[in-house]
C-alpha cells in the first residue's frame, strides 16, 4: 500500500521513480549495482537526516 503525502512529489509518485531508476540501472549495468546505489542511497538519506535531527537547534542541551 502506497501512502500519497501532501508534500509534491512524495510517496506513490517519488516511489515509482525510486523503482524505475533501479530498474534503468538494473538494466543498463546489472541488478547488483543497481540494489547497491539504491542501498548507498537510502544509507545516505539515513545519515543526512539523522545528522540534521541532532543539529536541530530543540536538540541542543540546554545548560
């Protein structure tokens, strides 16, 4: 189930394009490339968002 967020281009339609570029990938350089720079990718986003989570100035400790 696909969930369509009120942000542009998010859920059902950035996930149809997250599955095409996989496959373009795929298809052009081999399924192992293509899972591994999908991987990459979801273990950047992860890090950027978690180095902005603690960065947030309400996560900084208040002395």
């Amino acid at each position: 189930m696909y969930v369509v967020t009120a942000v542009p281009g998010g859920g059902h339609y950035r996930q149809i394009l997250n599955d095409k570029g996989v496959g373009w990938i795929a298809d052009h350089w081999g399924l192992h490339l293509a899972v591994s720079i999908f991987c990459y990718g979801v273990i950047a986003l992860a890090v950027l968002t978690t180095t902005m989570f603690f960065r947030h100035p309400h996560m900084q400790r208040v002395s």
